[in-house]
C-alpha cells in the first residue's frame, strides 16, 4: 500500500511588536503558542528597553524568536518583523490582545485559499481595569470592502493574515502613518485588487485601556495622522474613532456604516 502524501501546510509567522508591557506580552505568547492544526512561528519585536527580549528568553522554548528594532516606533517594528519573517503568511498580534480559541490561525488560513489574499476575522473589544479582570465586552464584527474600509477601519489588526509577498509590490508599511498604518495597508490592499476573505473566527480579543495607543491622550496625534491618511487617499474628512468607539455605536446602533448593505 502507498502512504499518502502529507498536504504540505504553508509557515505562518506570528509577528508580535512589544514596548514595556511584559505581563501583557506572556499573555500574547501564550494565546499564540496555543494555536493548534497550523504550522507557525512566533516573531517579538522589542522597541523598548527589552522588557520582550527577557520574556523570550525566560521561555526558552523553540519556535519564537525575539529582535530589538531600537526604540524606532511601531511602524519600524512591524516593517522589521516581517523582515525577520521566514513564514509565507503573517500574522499581527499586539502585545496587549489575545486569541481566545486555539483555531483562530486554522480559521484565517482555512478562509484563505492558495492565492495570495487578505483574510480577516472578527473578535471582541474587552475594556479591562489595572488589573487586567474584563469590566466590559462588545463585539466587533469586522468587515473589509473598498467602500467601508474608505469611510472606516473595519479590520482588526491582530485578526488578519496576508502574504508576505504583497510587500514585493505594495511595498512596506508606512513610517508617516505611526497611528494608521493598518488601515493605509488595508487601503492599499484593497485598491490593488487582492481579495478580501471573510473568517468565520471571532477569537480575537482586543484590549481597551487607558494608556493604550488609542487612548485619549493620543487624539492629536490621532487626528492629525488621520488628515495623513485621508489626504494620501482622497477620502475626505473622517470622524476620529477607535475599535471600542466603534463597537460602542454599533451597539448602540448608531454605526455609521452598514455592514447588511456592505457584505451582501
């Protein structure tokens, strides 16, 4: 009798950028290391005084590889993670978010197909106190067609997977954009024709607290890369929102986007 041929399953590199935040960051690794079904790697870019480097390290266990990008921001960290990259497909994970089913990978990658693609899938925004214990949940449904991702960010970044070799023709992330390089990636994306696939997964688990990059006290900021974004791609004037704001008014019902007429 013959052996059967084992399907040859693509490597996926899990990139997880980290500043100063080790508690957070072992919760990370661990949500990423309980991945089951898919072949992957765990890739920590420290861009802070290498908090990441000694978690790596503490663990000692194969599979998870840790750099430090330098205090250069977030944008180089993740530009130099898929540098380090040795998968076909990667994978963002904040180091303050969480993959709350060991078959969140195996959905994105089952959603994916053989070409190359954007898939995403949908999660929970978790408001959190000082002591990480959840106050509050809302889901967020992702979405990702030309038309939302013009009037909104409808991904979440630590729920998609791409192929590496789109960076081969759109190019790397933007060093301009420190607060919406996703979303000008997603843009990006979508206007070069890739397709856009929808996971079933809604594992993704996307902390919302005080002193996140999010916060309050990042609204200037916010608001003046937002006019970037807006300008590089002709969108007009845009409300200043995040994940959980978003969340908040879908909730509420008063999304400015309708996902029903957007998806079909």
């Amino acid at each position: 009798m013959t052996a059967t041929p084992l399907v040859s399953r693509p490597l996926v590199s899990v990139v997880i950028p980290t500043r100063g935040r080790p508690v957070l960051l072992r919760r990370a690794i661990a949500s990423a290391r309980a991945q089951a079904g898919v072949a992957f790697e765990i890739v920590v870019v420290d861009d802070g005084d290498g908090e990441g480097l000694d978690v790596v390290a503490g663990l000692a266990v194969p599979g998870i590889r840790a750099v430090s990008s330098d205090r250069q921001g977030q944008v180089a960290a993740r530009r130099l993670g898929v540098t380090m990259a040795v998968g076909s497909l990667i994978a963002f994970l904040d180091d303050d978010d969480w993959w709350a089913d060991a078959d969140h990978l195996g959905g994105l990658l089952a959603a994916h197909g053989p070409e190359p693609a954007l898939s995403f899938a949908s999660g929970l925004v978790v408001v959190e106190d000082e002591d990480l214990r959840p106050v509050e949940t809302m889901p967020f449904v992702a979405a990702a067609t030309i038309d939302t991702l013009a009037r909104d960010n409808t991904l979440i970044v630590s729920a998609i997977l791409y192929d590496r070799a789109l960076h081969a023709t759109l190019g790397e992330f933007d060093l301009d954009l420190p607060h919406y390089w996703d979303w000008d990636w997603y843009l990006r994306v979508a206007r070069a024709g890739v397709p856009l696939r929808a996971s079933a997964g809604s594992a993704a688990r996307v902390s919302a607290r005080q002193g996140s990059v999010s916060s309050d006290a990042n609204i200037a900021a916010r608001r003046a890369d937002l006019d970037r974004l807006a300008a590089k791609h002709g969108l007009g004037h845009i409300p200043l929102r995040n994940h959980e704001s978003i969340a908040r008014d879908r909730l509420a019902g008063a999304d400015v986007i309708s996902l029903r007429a957007d998806q079909g």
